[in-house]
C-alpha cells in the first residue's frame, strides 16, 4: 500500500524484515518440535530463537536474500539459505527447514501474520464503536428529521442512526472475529500435505507456539477459501464504513448542514468563502470502500488452484493481503477521528426538520380526527387538502389548519400535534436493546 | 433465473405466487400482534390465514396486483389493494398493514425466503458432502500422484482429495449457517425504523411466527451487510465448487484420465471417437462460479443506502437474489450427481504414478543413502546423476540404480524404496480428525 | 432477465424462438455456401429459408427441441435434429450442418443476435442524447450553484450539467458502437478452429449474409475478449447512467429540490405528505448501474478457456449476455423517459444559488478590490473578514461589505459583483463544441 | 505496486518526483498561456522552466511538499507553495497557479502521465507480439492434437495457437490505443468547469504543449468514464495474458510437457527430480491477471462522482492507476521472456497426436469410406466399431481396420488417412490474413 494510506503499525507488520521474521520463528519452532521427536539435537531452537531476539533480521538480511533470490528464482529457498548464513551455527545450517515445504513457512506465517492484522483492525475497530456509542448517546433525545429516497419523511431520533452504523460495524467485529478463526491455522503437512517427511506432532507445536490452531488437512497449501472469507469480511466492512461515510457526506450539504467531519486549524477550504469545509476525510473513506470491494474479487478466484497448488494465488496476495487489511486499519483510524471530533449543528436539526413547515407532522393530525369520530375519508380529504395549500403556497400547515372551517381540531389540541416527541416514544427500547 | 438453471424447489420458492403467499403472511401475523394489542377486532387474522390456506394466491391474483401496479407505481400498495379485494372481508380491508410501511412487509418476508432459500442449499451441501465422503472412504489407501504447479511431485492417497474438499464444504456449511442466522431477521419497525406507528410487540410476534429474530436497530431497510454476508457466503461457495470441477476436469483430460464425468446413456459426445467424453458438467459448474462472484459485487455495493433508505438497492436485490441462490441450489444438485456418478480410472492412476519410471521416489532413495552412512552431498550427487539420466534417456530410474557401481544400495533394499506405502502413511490420522 | 426489467424489443431478441430461428438462419446460409461450392444440391438452402418465413420456429419447435436434449445433453445436436424433422424435407436432413461444429452455429448466432442487442441499446441512447441535448440548450443561459464536496462552490450554468452528460453518452456510443464492430464477426473454422471439414468460402458466405466479418482466427469458439469488450462497454454505459441518476437524486432531496423526476397522475408517494415525491426511478437506474459491473466480472474471466475451448463461458453467457443488454436497454428508455419530465424548480435554483447570501461572489469582489488597486493581502483580509461575519450571522455579504468602512467598493460598482453571468460568459464556447 | 511487480521505467514514471515534475510543467504551460494573453510577465514561464531542467524537483523538494501537506491537509496548495519557495522567484509567486484549481492541475498531470503509462505497455506489447509471431511461423506447419474440454479432439497447426494470441493481442493494441486517446486530454476549466477565471486558451495552449486534447467540457474534474475505459482495457489485456498462461501451463503438464518457459541456470526446482520445472512465471502472471480484473472494479464505480465532483474517486486512483498500469507493463514483459525462452518439445507433440492411437483420425477413414460408397450408416457402424474396440483394447486403431473384413479400404489407401497433413491445408490462408 502507498505510504499515504499506511498506518505504523500496518508498515510494520507487513515490512519485509517482519515476514523474515515471522518465517524464522516458524523455523525454530519446527526445529523445536523435531527436538522434542529426538531428531534433531537439543538446544538448538533454543540458540536461534535467542540470535533472532538479540540480532533481528535487517534490511542487510532482506538484501541477502534478494541476491540468493535473484539466483535462485525461489523466495524461499534463498531465504533458508540466508538465515543459515545469518546464524552462523553449523547445527542450523544442517537441520534447518528439515522435512518441511516451502509452503509450510509460507503459509503458516503469512496466516499468523494476518491473525495479527486482525487485532489490529479489531482493536481500532473498537475505538470507532465507541465514539459512535458516545454519538448514539449524546444525541439519543434530538429529534431530526429521517429521509427515505433523499426526501424527508417523518421525525425521528438524530441518534438512532449512530446506534444504527454501531450495530453494523457490531456484526463487523463477528464477521471479523470469525475470518480470524478461520484463518487462523497452522500447515506443515510436507510437500503434497500428507505429512510423508514431518509428522503432525511438528504442525501441532508449532500451530501451538503461534497460537494457532492445526489445519486438518492440506494441500501443498492452506485451502484459499479461509483468505476469500477475510477479504469478504473486510469488503464488508468497507460497505459499511462507506454508508457511515456517505450519511455524514449527506449531512455536510450546504443547504442539509447538521453535522460536518473536523476541519483543522490551517487546513485549506477555499480562500474566500468559510462555508467551504469539504467533507474530504468522508469521501476519502468512500473511495477506500470501492478499493476493499476490489481487492475481494481476486482473492475469491484465487480459491480454484489447480490439484495439490499452483502458485497464481501468490503474486495476487502478496498485493491484496497486506493492502486490503492496511486500508482497513487506516479507514478505521480516520474515521474514529472524524467521529470523535464530528460537529452537530443542532440548529439546523431544528430547522431542517421545520422546512416542511409542519407537513411531517401530516399522520399524527390525520390520526387525531379519526380518534376524534371524523370518518377516515372526510379526515384524509382535509388533511391532504391543507398539505397540498401549505406545500405549494409555502404556508404553515398549522396556520392553514387553524383557519379552515371544516376542522375540528383546533387550538392547543391542535399545536399538541405538531411534536416530535410521539416519534421518539420507543428509542429508549431500541437503545436498551444494547445495553444504551 | 433461466429456466435451465433452476431447480424445481427454487422455481417454486421464487416464484411470483410464493411471494405473495409470504408477504400476505407477514401481514396476516402482523394483525394477530395487533388482535393481541386490542386494536384490531379478534378472529380477523385467523380469517385471513384460512383463506389463504384454502384459496392459495394465483396466477390471477398477481395478474390482479400487476393491473394495480400499473396505476400506483408502488408494488407493496397494490398488493394490499388486490388483498384487501381478494379477501372480500370489509374489516381485512380496514386494518390490513396497519401501521406498516411496505419495507416492514417486504424486508421481512424476503428474509424469510431467503432462509428457507439457504435450508434448500444446505440440504443439498448435505448430499454433496456425503458423496465425497464415500469417495474419500474408498480411495483412503489408493495411491496417486500428487501434482504441484500441474508437475508430478510425489505419490500420495487418491482420496485424500475429496476428504479435502468435504472439508472445504463443511466450512461453507458453517459459512452459510452463520449467514443464514445473520439474513433471519423480522422488521416491523414503520416508516423511519422508530416504531412510531407500530409498537415492538408486533415485530417480536411476526418474528417468533417466521421464525426469524426481531432486527435489533432498523432504519425504513434492514440493513444490508446482512445480505452481503449471505452473497459473500455463496460466492466463496462457488470458489469450493469451481476448485472441485477444475480438479476432475483436469483428471479427465486425455493424457491423465484417472477420473470422467458421469456420461449418460444416449449422451452425444463425438460420432466417431469414443474417447470425446467431455467433461461438460464440470465446465459448467465452473461458469456458474463465475456468476456467483459476480452476484455479489453489486450487492456489496447495497450496502451504503442514502439516509434512512433509498430504493437502489431493490433491482439489485430482485436479480441478485433469486438468481445466486437457485444456481449455488443447482450447481450443488449437479455436482453431487457427477461425484455419485464419477468414474474412477485406477489402471491409470497406477500408471501416472509410474510416469516418471520412478523419480518420484527419489527423495526415499536420498534418505536411505544418508540412513545408510553416505555423506549427505555424496548422496545427493548419486542420486541427482541418476535422475537426470532417467528424466532424458527415458530410462527406469531403479534399473540406473542397480547400475551405478557406486551406490551400495541394491536388489530388494533397493526395490522396497520405490513404494508409495510410506507416503500414505499418516493418512488414516487425517482421516481420523474428521471422524472417518 | 425478471420481466419486470424486460424491454419488449430484447424480451423478442433473446426469446428461445428467436434463437432457434437464428441458428436455423446460420445453417441455411451456410447451405447457401456449400450450394455454390458445388457439395449440396442446388435450392436446398432457399426451400429451407421459405420454410422459416412461412412457419416461424415456435414454442412446439422449442418444445421439441428440449426433449431432444433430454436425451442428448447437447443443445445444438438437439437442435439440428429437430431442424431436420420439422423441414419434413429428406435433402436438409442429409445435409443440415455439413463439416460444421456447434460452436459455429451458437456462436456465429450468439454474435448477430448481440449485434442487434447492441442496434437497440444505441437507439435508446440516441433517444436520451436528444433529451439531454433539449435540457442543456433550454437551461444553457440558467444560473444555478455549482458544488463540489456536496458544498457551494460557484455560480454555473444549470444546463452545463446535461451538456457534460450528453458528452459522456457519446463516448459511450463510440464504445458500443466499437464494441458492435468487435463483437460483429462470423465464425464457421470447424472442429478445432482449422477448417478442416469446411473451406473459408462458408464463413465468409454466411458472415456476407448477416452483416458481419470473418473470425480472422479462430479456436472451437471466437475468442471471448470481444465479449468482455462489449460487458465493459456496458458498464462504463451503466456508470454513466448511474452518474446522471445521482445527480438528479441530489437536485430531488427536499432541501435542494432543483429538479424532481415526473410523478404520474394516481403514483403513489404519501397519502398525506405532498413532498413526499420519491426519485425512485432514479434509484432503480442506480441499482442497475451496480447490476451492469456485476455482469462484467464473469465475464471477463471467461476469457482464458482451456486449449482450443472448453465451455465454461457457457453459462456465464447464457444469463450475463441477455440480462445486461436488457437491463442496459430498460435503463436507457427509463431514464429517456425521466428527462423527456424532469421538472425543474427555476425558483429553487435561484433560491439555493443565494443560499449563503452572496458568499459565492467572493472571489468577484476580491478580484475587483486588487483591481481597484488595494494590495492582495489587504484585499484578501477586507473579504475574508466579511464573509466570514456573513457566515457565522447570517447576514448579507452584500450588506456587510456596505458597511465596512475601509471597503472602497460601494453601491452599484459593489452591487454589479453580485452578478452569476460572468461564470457564465464561456458557456456558449463549450457548447460551440458540440455544435449547441 | 509492491517492488517485485515493478518495472523501472514505470516505478520512475509514477515516483512522487515525477508527478510533481509533471504538475510543476502542467503550472509552467498555463503561465506561458498567460504570458501569451498578457496577464502575466514575459519570460517567467521559460525561467521557471529552465530552472526545473537545471535543477529536477527531488526528494527534498518532496519532503517539502509532505511538511506543508501535513498543515493544510491538501497536496496541491503544499505543492504550489513549495515549488513557488523552490523557485526563489518572486514573480513565480505570484502567478504561480493563476485563475487555476487543483483538479486542473492534477487531473491534467495524471492523464499526461497514463498517457505515457500506456505507451510504455503497448511499447512492451509490441515486443510480446514479435514474440508470438516467431511462434507462429516457426510452428506453422508441426502438427500437434488440438484439445477441446481437455480431451483430444483433431489435429491442427501447432503454431495456430500462437497466431491466435497473436490476433488477441492486437485487439489489445487497438483497445490501448483508443483508450489513450480518450484519457488523452487536458482540462484547465477552473472551479467548477467553467473557464469563469481562467479562459479556454490556456487549456488550449498547456494540451498542446503535452500532446493532448482540450477536455470539450468538465465539471471541476475530467469525467472519470475516460479512466475506467483505460482500466478496462487493461482487465481484458489480463484476461488475454491470462489465457496464454492457462495454455502454457497445460502444456507444461507432466503428462503433456509439449512446451515449458524457459528455466534459469540456478533456478531451483526440487533438488532430486528433474522434472521438477515449475511454470512459475506463468503461474504468475495468471495471478495478475486477476488483480487486473479487480482494480476495474473500484475504477468504474469512480464515475458516479457527486454534482461537480467529490473527492472520493481519488483514494482509488493513487493506488490503481498506477498499480494496474504497472502490473501490466510487469506482465507483459515477463510474458516476452517467457515467449522468447520457450522451450517445445516436438518429440512430446508428436507422441500426444498418436496417444489415442490413431482415434483422431476417425473422421478422415468415415468420409473416405463414404468416398468409396458405402452407405453412410454402413460406414459410420464399421468406424465406431472399431474405434470403441481400439479405446477400450488399447490397439491401433489402423491396425484394427486392417483387421476388419467389412472395410474396403486397406492398405496404402487406409494408411494415407492417418495423416495431420489435411487438418493442416487452410492454415496457410488463416495465416495469409495477418500477412504471415
């Protein structure tokens, strides 16, 4: 990913010295296992674990094993070649990498690395829950006007939509937490994935030592399945950060105006006109959305390799993987801050929901005159009769309703039903069904 | 979906008539919640339900609400219209969707067909899953070639492949029970999702009927993650699925042929060459893989609806829907009959094996060298010499073997190690993690 | 494609009948060829081309057809037997598909019938271009504000927009029509793509015959990315359908409300609330642009077939290649009919361009104040000052720059500034471009 | 792009020095334009110029623009105060970016950028091509069995395949080409499109200067079809490199082995068989080939931008603009090597032709005997019977009809039908078409 959608801690993960990381731990916990199973001498896990704690594999590495690779062709095998080197320790060179397939290391540490992506999204995924939690909260008893079709429709909570996107990114954290478990397993299951040269004691530990569980049976590969359900879970979440994104777009509106994402001190709008505050951070977040849908569809067709593997799925994830989960982690980020510094004009919750001078307050006069013993037929015809003289002649549908003749209703009666309040009864219940 | 690729069950599910029947249901549940609240005079849901059961809607009822929808622009208004016609019970008339906004009908009850949609798709993973189970059972102890990169590799078991695959299966099986726990919710939530004119009870009473859960927070929609997740589910359905067809359409290719397609009496192959048993089905299952991934791209893209809804989402769905879960239906249909019906070539999985004249095993002959005192680099010089003389003289690399002064293994020592037994080895405790 | 979506001209174009009465039209131009070759005997081709304009195939035919295939599981075999027994005619029985292959007839057929699909698509877009074209001329001299991010920006000409739109069509149309011109090509190589069972001289009879050019090579099949060239056409088209669509949503929301789609007498949108006139239309063009990407997805992939074919694509095309010509077809008509009503609230327009009371002339005022001789930095404070006064309190920037005392601008010279023309003043050089 | 997956030619075209190059002559173009209108001083233009040859803009220049980006938090105003201080030029200050928006300049400079983008692939296609077309000549005339479904089917041209890749490829060109010429346009429209502060000559003047069209009418962005009709040509080149892999790769097939890519002098395959050559690189590019598809995605969901544009197209345009353009250019030079170094195996070509033993050939022995008068059934009985017999038997089928009492055709007359030779005889005038 682009330096300017990455965060540090994706950077870091994803860095070339951490993958050699992560492929040398596998290494030295195989080697581990195979102590244990008598193979291999004692200790000497143990001696690399220690060099690799004390001495951590550097760009000076990575550039070692861009030249082994340029040789062999082969990320791997020049990688094995380079650590052995790099231990300077005999033992290390002789047992390293024993009955093990490349994509044993591969794998194995590509998926430890992508559990550790996850928590990383989780974690800032939870930071976003909670400013929506503190938004739903805050803005629990403001009534707004909702809109279906871009047009308004009746009063509602202004809240309510921020318990809405917190429930979504909820189901989030489940689809999240799942991909997570299954992606989740260790493989060293040999060349073909019958274990013909490292028995499944090895796997067991090392799936073990990583926190990890063992795959139950393999390929040559991890089945592609697991990373098309990580990608789908995360494209998902991009759904949903685009439909928090494009509600708050909606909100910015010069002539909507009831909320706008942070603006920073000496941030450039325009230079004459202070209204123009861009919605920008949103529309970037939009457009991080469409690339999260992106990334899924290669990964989806990365599952049909050919027989015990092929290796087409590499190249498309050694692109998709780090990129589709560093955005994420990015998106997140950004958004929680723009939700956290969010600013509700609650002004203009009051005026928007008044543009209609009255008319979303239709239903509940209708409903009165019926309650009232007017036939629902003459009821309707005067109620839509006012409506349609308030809409076209930009009258107040209360006023207009005072003065027609036929209309029972008057007075405080009357004014009583132009009130949110009666679309705002049941919150408290919605809420309480999280706990809010 | 095109009449080719549905399948009965589907067709029926689908269908014009079945949808109706669901939202005349939802409606008819609604007015047993609102009997119960005392707003609606007892018995009349009860009528209703009889009547639907006696006379189910037809052709000429949706012919009916066609008529309506010409005029009214609005399917759900003439539906209630053409009900409330059709029902001829001037109080069904009265109350029928009282306090309901069309989402709350039609939301809800496509949910419903949609999880009775997955009970069909899981029934049939269900006879899918049994036919590779007895296709690993049976091929447990057969040995075959494994191929890497579509090059032999080393010997391993015939079934491991299909236990590999049920495996993949039983993941989707979970994948699509969780996404059918996700798509089962009711809402009855009214206009905006704030219950304004229908209190809570009757959602959690339709809910319970439908056996559905109450959707926690709604805006006008049930939220569309929700969908996403079961297109998401059936997409990588339809990677496992391709992964299968590429496997035994590759198998049945003339040079390899170890396994073909059930070819049915009187199918048309080639007039002349009876070796034209083409592997259609299988292609088939392929592209419809492919339409599978395409169905969700633009449901992921529902997710992000303007306010508290707008519409786009609902040509997507019309299509969408239907059209994914009756060919992932299909396709599992067709798939299990081909795996019924496989045919199986094991004089030529042994003669595959033998492809190479014994390469294959030449990793064996390496460890018993060095078991046998060789040094490794010794070792590895006699072998490699003798591969590549076997590889491009075409000639037994046992026989080069027994050949070469040098190598101290010979006759029956020798012999014992061009055998897949040892590959096969831990097959049984693969199996044995799934119960087999 | 659901009826629902169907245009009566592609409902005609993809109906099994017509298919059949194409592939039927195929082998009787291809008798026409081997007649003038001298290997058929002479008006066989025109007794069988009679037949079809006398007693088109129909559903009996189809229904033949299909019971046929019951038993041979191949389409085109199915076909051409029923052919032959429907002609009652002993010389076509014998020569019917002579040194043909299937792929020759279905996909030579498949190719005029998209031919076609893409002649109505091109109509209607030709239908909506005129539209466009009457609203960009008829609002070309129409002030309005012109907003980036959602948030006013500057003065513009209203009907700029439709003149944008229109420009975007035509680079559709170029794409179609050169998709028409890839698509367009006529194949009939036989078996494996040689020609071994029939010379060149047939192809090029048959493709003279329908309007189309020879496949210059060939495998079993015309190589798929001409398909793919053709889906992607389509969704560029649906993206730009969409771009149209959410821009009038945006003018339809009730706080912009510039423009409204046509409401037709009896519509139903509120029984009470005369604002609630939903862009439903628009949102179901929407949808279908996300339908159209998702078409593309399949079948881009089904370009890589196996050796000299396999029939993956099938399926895919069966369903993608009908449902995205239609969809594309339906959306162009609807939204042709959308324009051809569009309402458009001059009022409004004028209304929202001075919704931030002169703010959007600030750049006019700055200029004319550097002009007037003030220092850049002078001038620059002088306006920012005032605007942002005019912001915070809702005044008049026109009045509070009246007031300011360091303002050398007054009275007209000031007043003159707050003028949309000059924004206007290179509209008819861009519409000269288009000859408007 | 990942450094793995670069070109030179495209990390430098798409390095931040080379976009800020490009933006600075896009800002030195439009002050040549001023100066020529006399709104700015003669000379500054070729000043700012001169000094960015003398003196390229580089990574200081870029930490620069980074520092001022983090306070304003928009690129092109960090840019066009750090280029005004880089110029230490007060009169470059001063006009720098005069009557101009960001999108002006940074649309402009992306296209330019593509522009040349695409020159370098189809540069790189060209070689490709060559490539393919020394295949296709040198193969003309080997005979090699042609497969459909995977399953032998005729003889054919070996070379054909090659000419077939060869005429994909070129409607590639075609599509490149057409796609550069409509992402080929510059636009320096201003605010919202309208030339209200800068006039359409200097759009004129800069496009010319860069080799491109004026943009015939924007809004405040080039219209974003244009970059999906590049993206889009790209994705189907993918799927036409894709299709080569797949081929390649099943010919490489152990049980096939008819070609292989080239194997480098130290690549490692597996260290004792060695048969072990992996098609890798091809493996490979079939991965890219989906990451192709997948960026289109996001691209074509790009177009839909809000009224005179929002900002969300960008977050997808730093990443696949130049990832997809670099992938491609990846792609198609790894396939050159790949062409180039491609190793056939006539030997294996010759032995896969006869592997069903003469079966290929049935459809040559039934029109013979149809030639020597036999009833057409009579023949068809006599050639099925014995081609079932060689199948199921595993003899010749040559010497089965020898063998036969009811066949007429013996000896050197039967033995002249077993030939390639007639499969072969339009290949010539296939290849006469492409000149060839």
């Amino acid at each position: 990913m682009i330096a300017r959608y990455q965060t540090p801690e994706m950077a870091a993960l994803w860095s070339e010295e951490n993958r050699y990381r992560m492929w040398a731990l596998v290494e030295a916990y195989a080697l581990e296992a195979w102590e244990a199973l008598g193979q291999v001498p004692k200790g000497l896990a143990a001696r690399l674990l220690k060099k690799l704690e004390e001495r951590p594999l550097d760009a000076a590495f990575a550039q070692r094993v861009a030249e082994l690779e340029a040789v062999t062709r082969h990320d791997l095998v020049a990688f094995t070649r380079a650590l052995a080197e790099w231990a300077e320790d005999e033992e290390v060179g002789r047992y390293l990498h024993l009955g093990l397939t490349s994509s044993d290391i591969v794998d194995t540490a590509q998926n430890a690395l992508l559990v550790r992506a996850l928590d990383l999204i989780l974690e800032e995924l939870q930071g976003v829950a909670e400013a929506l939690k503190r938004l739903a909260l805050r803005y629990k008893h403001t009534p707004a006007i909702a809109r279906t079709h871009g047009v308004h429709a009746e009063p509602t909570s202004f809240g309510l939509r921020f318990l809405s996107f917190l429930a979504a990114f909820q189901r989030d954290e489940e689809r999240l937490r799942r991909a997570r478990e299954t992606i989740g397993v260790a493989m060293l299951s040999g060349s073909v994935g019958n274990y013909a040269h490292v028995p499944p004691e090895v796997e067991a530990h090392v799936a073990g030592r990583l926190g990890l569980e063992p795959e139950p049976v393999s390929t040559q590969v991890v089945p592609r399945d697991r990373h098309a359900e990580v990608l789908s879970a995360l494209a998902i979440l991009g759904g949903n950060l685009e439909r928090v994104a494009v509600e708050l777009r909606h909100l910015q509106r010069t002539e909507v105006l009831e909320a706008q994402e942070p603006f920073r001190e000496g941030q450039t709008g325009s230079s004459s006109m202070p209204h123009k505050k861009n919605p920008v951070s949103l529309e970037n977040l939009t457009g991080v959305a469409r690339l999260l849908r992106g990334y899924l569809v290669p990964v989806l067709e990365n599952i049909a390799l050919w027989h015990e593997r092929d290796i087409s799925h590499s190249s498309v994830e050694r692109v998709a993987l780090p990129d589709a989960t560093t955005l994420a982690h990015y998106a997140l980020r950004r958004l929680r801050g723009i939700l956290e510094g969010l600013e509700v004009f609650e002004e203009n919750l009051a005026k928007n929901l008044d543009l209609t001078r009255g008319l979303v307050y239709s239903q509940q006069v209708l409903n009165a005159l019926i309650q009232r013993g007017l036939p629902r037929d003459q009821a309707y015809a005067l109620v839509q009769r006012n409506a349609l003289r308030s809409w076209e002649e930009g009258k107040s549908f209360l006023e207009l309703l005072e003065q027609d003749p036929e209309n029972p209703l008057k007075g405080e009666a009357l004014r009583a039903l132009f009130d949110p309040a009666p679309f705002l009864k049941h919150v408290d219940a919605i809420y309480a069904r999280f706990g809010l």
